[in-house]
C-alpha cells in the first residue's frame, strides 16, 4: 500500500481520522495499522473511507500482490534508502548495555535511530508507530509482543567512608538501622527501587526519606561515589566503581532482587530486515549481560 499522491487534508477533518491516516501510512496496511490503534481492521478501513469521502480522494493506492512482492526486501519504499531502527529505552541501560552490543551491526551499516525515556510515555509512543523496538523495565499491557531480555540485579551501596561508617554502627548487624543516619541519595520522590529492595530483601516498608533527588541514575551513582549517601543501583551501572574501589556493598543478601528486562516490537516492525538484526542481535547479546 502507498499514499496515491501528495494529499491536502481539510482543515476541518476529525482528528482521530488523522491519526488512523498516520498509522496506516506508517504501518503500511490496515491490518499493521489496527494494532498500533487498538482498533479493528474493520473500524480502521472504515475511518480511513470516511476520510476519503470528506477529503474527496483516494488516499492510498492499493497495491496486487505481485507489486509488494516485488517490494519485499527493501527497506524503505518511499526513499530508496535503508531504513533507520527507531530503538528506545532507558538512557542507562541503553549506554551501558545496548549500544555497546549494537555497534558491530552500525559498523555493518545498521542505522539506528535511538530515543531514551520514560517507560510509560515509550510505550505510548510505540504503540503509535514511533519506535520499532523498546527495552523496557516492565511487561507491557495489551498485546504487544515482549521478550524477556534478562535480569537485572539492584545492590545496596555508598562509598567506602559510609560502608566503614555503617560496619562500626552499634546496629550494625541490622543494615535498617545502621543506615537511618545516612543520606540517601535517588532518582525519584517516590524511592521505586530503593522501596522495592526494603519490601524483597528485608521484608519492611521503607521509612527513610530522600536526601538528595537527581535528574537520573548517572547522577545517583556519581553523588553516592562522591560521598553524599547511599543508594540501591543496578549491577550494570555500579560494577566498575565496585571493582575499583569507589563503591562498596553495604549488604548481600542471599538472593538479591531481580528485575526482568522485555525487548517489546511494534507489530509489522520486522518488515523492516534490519528491525530483525537489531533484534536478534539484544537477545544474543543479553545472555552476558
């Protein structure tokens, strides 16, 4: 399927049948562009018919089977050129993890075009075309399709004065309390990862309230290097600081939390081969991570 020309839409076209034109246009079929607005491929066909009549026009010009044959492999119709990998996920992960395992396809000639975020607001955003793939930190609602990727490990750490600070607490066999005059430094009010590792590893409700609020995880590891408290990171973030020195464990429980990754796919993104690769690629490479 493809626009028919360069179309003029009235100034006074209902807005939900743009975005129907939008997602057609982008999936490239009714079928591609139904799940994208979870909507029926009927009620799509239907909206985009009203917005011909209203418009005067056929908007898309349908192609036999033979000519989209003829169009299989290609990666981008409309350009010539090879189509852009719209990736998106966490700006951490996605610099710490996934570009790294990505550079060899880009060095083949993959190109991607990568957009980091909230988890919510990405997952809207794919939903309405414009990603291809997301690494998110949950599993989507709906029925998108999502991989488990791997598992994230989160540790408790601060710098090394705070670790000899808490080892030489009176309480220091119980971690809650050794660490209560300690600041805690996190990415949120609502202390998401830090709460969760109370609730898993010790079973309580955190009482503790943020000492410092910083924009993103980076900024979290590079205060708590510094020495302005503690906090709970993930394993990928902290590893070299642990090694070298600049960080300390201050606990290891038996079974530290996990938080399973998902590799989530705009349905009809692996039209584009290159999607496929980039795709094949993060699941191969997350077994190491």
């Amino acid at each position: 399927m493809s626009l028919s020309g360069r179309e003029r839409i009235t100034p006074h076209v209902d807005l939900n049948l743009l975005r129907t034109f939008l997602a057609v246009y982008r999936s490239g079929s009714f079928t591609g562009a139904a799940p994208l607005l979870g909507l029926s491929q009927p009620t799509v066909t239907a909206q985009i018919r009203t917005l011909e009549q209203q418009t005067g026009r056929e908007l898309f010009t349908r192609l036999p089977l033979d000519a989209l044959a003829a169009l299989e492999g290609r990666s981008d119709v409309l350009g010539g050129q090879a189509a852009s990998v719209h990736l998106a996920g966490p700006s951490e992960l996605l610099c710490t993890r996934v570009l790294p395992a990505l550079a060899p396809l880009v060095a083949e000639g993959v190109q991607l075009r990568v957009t980091q975020g909230l988890p919510e607001p990405l997952m809207d955003d794919l939903r309405a075309g414009h990603h291809d793939l997301l690494i998110a930190t949950r599993r989507p609602r709906g029925r998108l399709a999502a991989l488990p990727l791997a598992d994230e490990e989160y540790l408790l750490v601060a710098a090394p004065s705070w670790a000899r600070h808490v080892e030489e607490h009176p309480s220091a066999e119980d971690i809650c309390t050794a660490v209560r005059d300690v600041p805690l430094v996190t990415y949120a009010e609502d202390l998401p990862i830090v709460r969760r590792y109370w609730r898993t590893v010790f079973g309580k409700q955190l009482s503790a309230r943020a000492a410092v609020t910083v924009p993103n995880l980076y900024a979290v590891v590079s205060a708590v290097t510094a020495g302005a408290g503690y906090s709970v990171l993930p394993r990928s973030l902290c590893e070299e600081h642990l090694a070298d020195g600049r960080l300390a464990l201050l606990h290891e429980p038996v079974e530290p939390p996990l938080n399973t990754l998902f590799l989530v796919q705009r349905p009809g993104a692996d039209a584009n081969p290159d999607v496929v690769r980039v795709r094949d690629r993060l699941q191969h490479a997350a077994r190491a991570w």
